[in-house]
C-alpha cells in the first residue's frame, strides 16, 4: 500500500556546518513542540506545516499523499513504511536534507490502483492536449515562442 504522511522540513542553513545541524534540530524541536501545544491534531500539524516548513508541500499542509516506497529518501520511507506505523504517530527524523519533523496521516491506496489509475489519467491527459493543439504551429522569433492555430 501507498501511505499518506505529512511533514514540516527543517534544513541546516549549511549542511556542512555541525552548528547549523544543530540548530535545525533545536528549530525542529521548538516546532514539534509548538503543534503538540495547539492540540496535537492533524489539522494542528498542517498549520504549523503552512507556517514553517521549506518544503514545496508546505503550502498543503506538509502533505504527500499517496507515498510509495522507492520515491523518498531512505530514512522518509523507513519512518513511514516501518510495519508498526499507526495514523497519528509523529517523530523528528533526520535525512540529508534537514531534520523532517513526521505525522502519520494512515495508508493509502494500493500502489497497484495508484499506478493504474496515475496512468489512465495520464493518458486522458495527453489525449485532451493532443486534441488542443492539432494544427497549432509555433515559431520562435527574438528568443519568444508564438503559438498560432490557422482556421481552415
């Protein structure tokens, strides 16, 4: 199965620096603490998430849905694949990229359905851009692309 995790990244300003991984643990910490003090929910978390990680899914609450082994950094996937995981855990990890302070969200769909259902919508996709761009020409002039749909 996929699972459904979210997560607040805390990177070291240089990660070659001993006191800079020191003090994105202390920020992990104080930001674990802080969404524990809120109520401790999942909601609770996403906010914090919003507030304070540097990840791209911050904006969503810290969210990624749908993980499946193989597309996270190891220590990511062995936190969330260990076999005892339960929705509602929480820890603060650390990966090469910082210190991930991690909420079990629970498990998802089974990575067969994901996939399948990925593909069929990747395909439906790129049937409906085909479609938009039949008999569209482009040309490039000063650096610029142009794009032009003749009408027979």
């Amino acid at each position: 199965n996929t699972v459904d995790v979210r997560h607040i990244l805390v990177a070291p300003e240089d990660t070659s620096a001993e006191t800079a991984w020191q003090e994105a643990l202390e920020l992990a910490e104080t930001y674990d603490k802080e969404w524990k003090d809120l109520g401790g929910s999942e909601e609770n978390f996403a906010e914090t998430a919003k507030k304070y990680s540097v990840d791209g899914s911050a904006a969503n609450g810290g969210l990624y849905e749908n993980v499946f082994k193989g597309q996270m950094v190891t220590e990511f996937e062995d936190w969330c694949f260990d076999p005892a995981r339960k929705a509602g855990d929480s820890e603060i990890i650390k990966t090469s990229y910082g210190y991930h302070i991690m909420y079990f969200s629970g498990v998802a769909e089974e990575y067969y359905d994901y996939m399948v259902d990925s593909a069929v919508r990747s395909d439906r996709l790129n049937a409906y851009l085909d479609e938009l761009t039949e008999g569209v020409e482009t040309s490039e002039l000063f650096g610029s692309r142009f794009v032009a749909k003749h009408l027979g």
